[in-house]
C-alpha cells in the first residue's frame, strides 16, 4: 500500500516532465523552422462598406513594394511594427497583423465609420465617426453622412481625437440618434447651429426649420415632433408653418409662415373681387331685368372658377 502511494506521483511527475521535454524539442523545431522561413504573399482582408482605404494604400502603409516583404525571410519582418503603422492611420480603427506557417502574412484591417461631418466656423471640415472621434476627410472616398455647419467653435487638429466642447457632444448624441432611427434618418437631412448655439434640423421634406435646442430628452422631443407630423400638418399644409419649436419637454410651438398666409389671403381677396366685379358687369348687361345673365360661382377643392 505504501508503495503504491510513492509510485503515483512519480509517474505523475515522470508524464509532466516529459511533455516538457517534447514541447522544448518543438519548440526548437519551430524556431529552426522560422529561421528558413520566407514570406511567399501578403494577404489583406479589409471589411466594411467604407472606402477610405483600398489595397494599394495599404501596401504603401507596411511598405510592401519598396522592401519586398515578399521572399524576405519571416524572421526579418517586425510582426509589431507593421501592425503599429496600420493603426497610426486616421481612418484605421483596428488592425491586426500575424504570419501563418505557409509564410502568408495576414493582414487585417477595419476602417472607422463615420456617422457626423462637422463644418465649424472657421471654416474647418472634418468627419466624427461612431466613438465620437473626429478623423479627417478623405482624398479617395466621401462619405454620406449627416452634416451640420453654422456657429461651431470645435476646432480640429487634423488627427484623430476626442470632441472637446460641449456643443459638439451634443450635436453628436443628436446624430447618433437620428442615424439610429430609419424614420429620421431618412427625413432629417442637415443640421444647423444658430447663432444662440442651439441645434436646427433641416427635413428633407417641408420647408420649415425645427428647432430642437439641445440634445437633452431627445425620445420626448422627437415622439413630439412625430405627433405634430402625424396630427397637425395634415390639416394646414406641409409649408404652412416656417418653424417648428420642439425644445420645451413637452410642447411643440408652430410659427406660422406669414408669406404663405399673406398670399392665401391675398388670393383669396382677388378671387372674391373678381367676383364681384363680374357679378356687377353681368347685372349692367341684363336688359331683362331677371338677372339671368349673373354669374355662377363653382367651387371645388383644388380651385375657384367663375363660369357664365
């Protein structure tokens, strides 16, 4: 009995020692290996539906033409290195490089993804992407993205970095909201930073403005907005209002568009005068003394018409 108990972990210890040996011996084996090694090919996988990077920058980016990473001997090659100049690209969010056995080195690349282009008053363009980082515009691709100019102090570096003001926050968490929704993604077309620093939204359809504020309650106030659209422009008209005030919580305020009801009335006035006159004329003209020479008036919804 006792000797069962000396031999148990002696074997235990004999089975350990060997798997060491064999994992020493491999790991020779694959170094002896490496050192023959030669790259044969960079492959470069680049996901997404951004272009701001294709191929051909990538190859210029890891050098790949100038020192033939090609037929060099893997040992030859900083793995890290090449890594480290993918990700000092602005529009690069990770990259991820490594070598197979084969010699193929495996490149990996994923492109920010900007959602926000930002023209600030001085003049300055640049693009915030889905962090809330501002990165730079590109020379090969233009992004589609919702854009917003008007009095932004946010100034840019040209570099990849944070925002720093507290309008420029706002005027992300907007866009992120708004690209979030189908629905105003789709109606939303510009965004507007008035002289009081408060966030306008240009719609796509209406000629009005709205004025959101700030980016606080924004579910409140765009459901808000959404009941406006559902329940009062129908019955006035989509151009009937020049602003739409949806900054307070719980309230939405109309202004009405004084031109558009100055020419209604207008029209209207002209209409009724003309009518007049006519109903006049044909009173003059009646020699009978019925009046059936006077005008009738045909209304329908689309128009006014007199007929004889």
């Amino acid at each position: 009995m006792f000797k069962k108990h000396i031999w148990k972990p002696l074997l235990i210890g004999f089975g350990w020692l060997v798997s060491l040996a064999g994992l020493v011996v491999l790991m020779s084996f694959i170094e002896v290996k490496k050192e023959e090694l030669v790259c044969k090919k960079v492959n470069v996988y680049i996901p997404g539906n951004q272009y701001f990077l294709d191929r051909q920058e990538i190859d210029n980016i890891l050098q790949t033409t100038s020192h033939s990473l090609i037929g060099r001997k893997v040992q030859r090659i900083d793995i890290h290195a090449l890594e480290n100049k993918l990700r000092h690209n602005p529009f690069v969010e990770f990259a991820k490089v490594y070598l197979d056995m084969d010699g193929t080195i495996q490149v990996e690349v994923s492109q920010r993804q900007p959602i926000l282009r930002i023209m600030n008053r001085f003049d300055q363009d640049f693009y915030v992407d889905q962090h809330g980082l501002k990165m730079p515009l590109s020379q090969n691709f233009t992004a589609r993205v919702l854009a917003v100019n008007g009095y932004i102090d946010e100034l840019f570096a040209n570099k990849v970095d944070s925002l720093h003001t507290a309008l420029a926050k706002e005027i992300f968490k907007t866009a992120d909201f708004i690209r979030k929704d189908s629905l105003w993604d789709a109606q939303i077309a510009q965004l507007y930073v008035n002289k009081d620093h408060e966030i306008e939204l240009i719609p796509r359809v209406g000629n009005q403005r709205i004025l959101l504020g700030n980016a606080d309650s924004l579910e409140v106030k765009f459901n808000n907005l959404k009941v406006f659209y559902k329940q009062a422009l129908p019955l006035v008209g989509w151009d009937a209002y020049k602003l739409i005030n949806i900054k307070y919580y719980n309230q939405v305020v109309g202004v009405r568009n004084e031109t558009l009801i100055d020419s209604l009335k207008r029209r209207k006035e002209f209409m009724a005068d003309s009518v007049k006159k006519a109903t006049i004329n044909a009173f003059k003209q009646d020699t009978t003394g019925r009046g059936d020479a006077a005008p009738v008036l045909d209304n329908t919804k689309e128009k006014t018409s007199i007929k004889n």
